[in-house]
C-alpha cells in the first residue's frame, strides 16, 4: 500500500481515505518526526501536525533515521520512554 500512496499522493485504500480521516480526528494525536529520515523528513511530518484538528496535538522530533525511531540504539530513550509517558498522561487523564 505505501509504494501505490506513494505514486498516488493520497492515503487511500480500496476507496478508503485515511487522510480524510485522520484530518476528522478530534483525539489525542502524538506526531513523531526524525531530524535523519530521509524517508520522510520532518517537514513532511510537520505536515500532519499542522492539518490535524486534534483539541491535544502533540509533535515530538527526535534525533534519528526512520528505522533508529524504531529500533536504533537510542530509540528507547529519544522514542519509546517519551512515547510511553505521552500515552501515560492521557491514560490518568481518562483520554
């Protein structure tokens, strides 16, 4: 699917838009963006950001490539532990 969104330009699936969607949500949305990605840089991440209509946006930049965010040696201290507090605070708040 991503390589046809890719060529396409749009995020949609057998009729289904996911950016539409995501441009609906009024949820507590976490943005993630990596200042080495050349997969996609934060400038287009920032892009998601800013079109959200989220009452709780939140982006957070870290200092990795596309895999690093996932699996890279610091990617539990840069990524998962902000991620994790992220999804903890909107937990005690009833999100």
């Amino acid at each position: 699917h991503m390589f046809a969104w890719a060529e396409a330009r749009s995020f949609t699936t057998e009729g289904f838009d996911y950016g539409a969607r995501f441009r609906q949500w009024e949820g507590p949305v976490l943005i993630v963006g990596g200042t080495h990605d050349e997969l996609e840089p934060p400038v287009g991440v920032r892009v998601a950001y800013n079109e959200t209509r989220s009452l709780d946006p939140t982006y957070l930049e870290v200092p990795h490539g596309h895999i690093d965010m996932l699996v890279g040696t610091r990617a539990e201290v840069d990524v998962w532990d902000p991620v994790t507090e992220w999804l903890r605070q909107r937990a005690r708040a009833g999100c």
